[in-house]
C-alpha cells in the first residue's frame, strides 16, 4: 500500500481515537463513584432496569453526585441484576442480584456512609494492564476472555466508549495492509468457525477472494436458535461495534463492497444495538464510502429474520434474504462462489467476526497462544440447566468438561450426582460422566459423539430422563424441519412418534433398534445439517443410557421418575406433620385429602402429577414421594365424608 495512504488513514483516525480518549478520560477523572449496571436481556429480565430507577431516584433524593454507567452482559447471568460500583478509596466492586431495595440501600449505606455492604459483595475487581479484570466468586479467573474483553464493560450504545478502550484499532490496521496479508494472518491462526461446523475461516476468506466476481457481499449470521443458547444475542447487544469491525475487516479482506447482519427479530434488543451501532459508525466514518480515507467503502443493513432454526444453515439463510422460504440448496456451488444473488458471499457467525479484532490486533502467533493446536482460541458457551452458576463462560480451547461444569459454573446444585451434558443444541450429542475428562474442542468433542454446535451446553443432573430429553430435543428439530428432505421431514416424526410412545409406557420390543436404524437414514438421506444432525440425541443416549430406554419398554418404569404416565406421587405418612396443610393448598385438582388421623393423601385418580406437592411440603418433613411405576405408590383411602363433599 502506498505509505502516503497509510498516513492518511492514521491521521482520519487519530482525531476520533483523541476525542474519545478525552471524553473517556474526563469522565474517569470526574468526582463521584460510578454505577456500572448490566442492562443485556437477561439483566433486564431479572429487573435491572426497576435497579436503574432506583439507583437514579435515590441519588437525587439524598443529593449524590454519581454517574450511572449502562453496560452490557457481564456473563454472571445466574447473579442478574449484576451491579459494578466504583467508588473513590474503594476497589471496584460487584453486587448480585441488586434489587430496587438493595439498590436503595447501597447509596445510602455505601456511597453516602462508606459501608460497602459485604454481605452483598460478589467480588471486587482490579486493574490489570488497564483492562479490569473480574476476579469475582465463583469463577475467580478461569476464564479467558478475548472476545467477550469489553463485554460488561463498555456501553453498547456509546462508540466512543468503545473507541477508548482501543476499539476500531484493528480496522486501520487492516486499511493498512494488503487483502492478501490480511487473509494470509487469519490463516496463519488457524481460525475455525464459530457457528458450528468449525471450518477455517482464512480458506473461506481465501475462496471468497479468489472468486471471479465484482460484487461480493459479507454476511454475520446471527440466526441463533438452539434452545437455552444466547450467546450471539448476548455479543451484539454487549458489544455490537467489534462485531462490525470483524465484519469490516473481512470484507476488506475478500473485496467486498456489502455487508449484512442477519439476526432473528426475536432479538428486539439486540437488533436496536447492533442498528445503532452502524448509524455511529457511519457518522464517524468507520463505515460507508471511502472509509476513514482509504479507497475502501462499505455498506452493512440489519436484515431481520423470522426465527426459523433452519436459517442458520448458510444457504438456507440467503434464500430467507432473498424472499423465498428459508430451505437449504445442494452444494456445490458453496456460497464463497456463488451465494446471494449469484455474488461470491462470505457468511460467519457473530463470535467468528468478533474475534478477528484481536486476531488482527494482536497477531496470530498471540492467538495461538491459547487453545490446542488444531483448536487455537477460546470457545464461549452459554450454560444452563442443572448447574449452580449458569451463564456465559469464555474458556481456552481444550479446557475438560469437567473443569467448566465443577469449577468454572460451580458444579450440581442441591447435593445432586452429574448424570449428563447436552453440548452443541438440539443437534449435539448427549455425553455421561465418564466423558467429563475430554476436552473442549472441535475434533475431540465429535470423536466422543457430541458436537462444538454454536455454543449452547445443558448440564443434566441424576433427576433428569434421558429418554424425554431425546423426545425434548427431537420434538423441536421435527418442527423446525423445513420439509424439503423426505428423510428429514418424514424420519425425525416417526422418531419422535416412538420416543412418545416410549416415555408413556406404550414401547414396543423391537423399538430400540428401530430408532437406531432410522437414525442412521436420516443423518444419511439429508441434505443440510439440520437433518444429518438431528438424530444426535437418540444415538448418544441410546449408547450411554440404553438401561433407561429398556427400563421404559420392559418395566414401564422411568428411573429418573420425569415421565408423567409412569410416575406416581404419594405422601409418606411417617414423615407427613399433623396439621400441615402446605400441600392442600397448591393441589390445582383438590386430588389431596386428609386422613383421620389428620395426615394427608392423594386421590391417584384425581392427580394430574404436577410435582406442585413436592415443592410445597416443607423440608424438614420432604413427605411427599415421587415413585415409578405408578402401581408402587401405596392406595390411601379418601374418608367417605371428603368423597361426598
């Protein structure tokens, strides 16, 4: 590149890293604590913005000067509202769960009488290369964040707040360099895609750019359906401008000349920040014609997506764009040849294109200095389930399943034995304990029988059915079939018809062996991944967990006692306190009587097995029994006098 251009490039951005330094630092040097508060989804559901207010009204009450910092997810979502608050001659430190009324008595206790208030602290935080850390209970420093850096930290709908902690460095970087050098590094890195399929990012670049074509178009596919996983969500509404400068990067990497973000209209919160944020960086000419000087231009729009899971995968995505039904196309020709509208297209998930900053930034010799060798980097899961702190977690590639259920998110709650984890969606694989050593990437995980996925990890403990977590599972890849496949549209209904009849009781000798044979058709007569992937979750937990799936066929007995046709409830007459009535009250069906001898029952025919019982007795008495099969639960008579009221 002509060194003149370089230079202009550096001067175009030096006055907009400079003004934002210097509001960044007035704000810093301004007299008062400051209030950082996490406003992502899941902060707002659990009541921050009724925290905000709080905080607000307070101050203003009690004449406190304070400045209150709107930022994203912090990846504690367990511990929402999470509060951060800085107050002078004290570390910074973090609250959970700051309700309205803890916020109230935070002003007044902390920032007004300097009492921090330990029985709320979560941890506190220190400085660290002027990044602050969070060495914070439970997960002290397991993590290692390099995409998820500013998340938590910065706020999503201040670029200049994003500015100042180094953001759009790497885009001028890359203005200064040649396409090819660019490609070469990611390359170099060893980069795989984070959506799933984990294929090398710098030979999709590579083929892009090679293509023979004018117009070439960038896609962020932020499409993301798995249930129980938001980690996609959680980056654009935390971070959304170092998703555009990945974004940017690669499409100067291939020469492309339009970007788009397709992102489920689901994601209302994250469709604001991400649309927000490419107003800003229009209005300081990070984007559009003749970027920050340099001979570069770049359009990117928001296109919003109707939440079809199916539109995850590549090439059904570009048909939604294009108007037609979101169903996957054959491949050859693959997108980077001929994708939307015939263009050479380049489509990566939202953690992919969040991660070429640091790539670019830092170099892909630094990048490889975390993870495995085939696996370089992190991975950013979102754990839920029967886990104690569940959440969004960055750990290096290679990182055992062990170490990230037990000591990073805290192990199993309520003194409950691990039974198994449900990691890549819907579409993963379900692995028991004795898989708990391996470790945390692409090939090892698909060597075990599971999948990367996007990210999305359910963690299952001892009460947890393997055979409904199949039938869970395949119910919802069977209605988010887009029914192009006959194997696919076909097959996984008739797998979900006998996991049905199964976990009711009404199995059949020969069933298992059908849901193996069908399986092994369906992942092999469909054509994308939704269908070659469905059936993941029957054949993993038919290969770890068959003595359920027989116990349900042969016994008609469930062992976890989750599957409602094959479970009873009964109330334990020794342990049952004279004169509780906790349970007769939530009974929805009046299926709960008293006994003579003023202790309870419950009328097996009137019970709808809702479990309302269990969790109303009280502990010291834990009298209410779950049992399976139902013929086991003793009979109580109900008195003749209940009967006839």
């Amino acid at each position: 590149m002509d060194p003149n251009n370089k230079a202009n490039i550096e001067k175009a951005f030096a006055p907009i890293r400079e003004k934002a330094g210097e509001k960044r630092k007035a704000l810093d040097n301004a007299a008062g604590p400051v209030i950082h508060i996490g406003m992502a989804t899941c902060g707002i559901a659990s009541g921050a913005l009724e925290t905000k207010s709080a905080f607000e009204e307070t101050l203003a009450e009690r004449n406190i000067e304070a400045r209150i910092h709107p930022v994203g997810c912090i990846g504690h979502c367990y511990a929402e509202p999470v509060v951060i608050i800085e107050n002078p001659d004290f570390p910074a430190i973090m609250y959970h769960q700051v309700t309205p009324g803890k916020a109230r008595m935070l002003v007044k206790s902390f920032l007004e009488q300097g009492d921090p208030l330990f029985e709320y602290l979560m941890g506190a935080m220190v400085e660290n290369d002027m990044i602050p850390q969070v060495w914070d209970f439970p997960r002290f420093n397991m993590e290692k964040r390099l995409v998820m850096e500013k998340c938590g930290r910065v706020d999503p709908e201040e670029i200049d707040d994003y500015l100042a902690h180094g953001g759009y460095g790497a885009l001028v970087k890359a203005l200064q360099s040649s396409p090819e050098k660019i490609i070469e590094e990611v390359k170099r890195s060893g980069l795989r895609g984070r959506g799933g399929a984990g294929f090398p990012t710098g030979m999709k670049w590579d083929l892009a750019a090679k293509a023979g074509s004018a117009l070439k178009t960038v896609i962020c596919n932020a499409d993301e359906g798995d249930p129980g996983a938001y980690m996609d969500r959680t980056i654009l509404e935390s971070n959304p401008h170092q998703v555009l400068e990945g974004i940017i990067i690669c499409a100067r990497a291939v020469g492309a000349q339009k970007a788009m973000v397709y992102v489920r209209a689901e994601y209302p919160l994250a469709v604001k920040m991400v649309t927000r944020a490419i107003n800003q960086a229009k209005e300081m000419g990070l984007l559009g014609d003749r970027i920050l000087g340099s001979p570069f231009s770049l359009d990117i729009e928001v296109f919003q997506g109707s939440g079809a899971f199916v539109c995850g995968e590549e090439t059904a995505l570009i048909q939604s764009i294009e108007g037609r039904r979101g169903m996957p196309t054959y491949r050859p020709p693959f997108p980077v040849q001929k994708g939307l509208w015939g263009q050479p297209t380049v489509i990566n998930n939202v953690k992919t294109f969040a991660t070429v900053p640091f790539l670019v930034t830092h170099g892909a010799a630094r990048f490889r200095e975390v993870g495995t060798e085939k696996s370089p980097g992190t991975a950013i899961f979102s754990v839920v389930g029967n886990v104690r702190h569940a959440g969004l977690v960055e750990i290096p590639m290679g990182v055992d399943l062990r170490t990230l259920v037990f000591d990073t998110c805290g192990g199993i709650p309520n003194k409950k034995a691990f039974k198994a984890v449900q990691i890549g969606g819907p579409s993963g694989g379900c692995l028991p304990s004795e898989f708990l050593d391996t470790p945390i990437d692409f090939d090892s995980l698909t060597e075990a029988g599971a999948m990367m996925g996007s990210g999305g990890m359910v963690v299952m403990d001892e009460d947890t059915c393997m055979v409904d977590v199949a039938r869970y599972f395949l119910d919802f890849t069977q209605k988010e079939s887009c029914g192009k496949c006959t194997f696919c549209r076909v097959g996984t209904h008739h797998l979900l018809e006998i996991l049905v009849r199964i976990t009711k009781g009404e199995g059949r000798e020969g069933d298992l062996e059908i849901l193996e044979a069908l399986s092994e058709d369906i992942k092999a007569g469909s054509l994308c991944g939704l269908g070659k992937t469905a059936p993941n979750p029957v054949l993993t937990s038919l290969k770890y967990f068959r003595d359920e799936y027989e116990a349900h066929i042969k016994e008609k007995r469930c062992p976890a006692c989750m599957c409602r046709e094959l479970t009873a409830f009964y109330i334990d007459l020794d342990k049952c306190a004279r004169g509780c009535d906790a349970c007769v009250g939530c009974c929805p069906v009046e299926a709960i009587f008293t006994t003579p001898n003023r202790k309870k029952g419950i009328d097996q025919t009137l019970c709808v097995k809702c479990g309302e019982c269990v969790t109303a007795c009280p502990p010291e008495y834990d009298a209410v029994v779950k049992v399976s099969p139902p013929h086991l639960a003793p009979i109580v008579e109900r008195p003749a006098e209940e009967a006839k009221s």
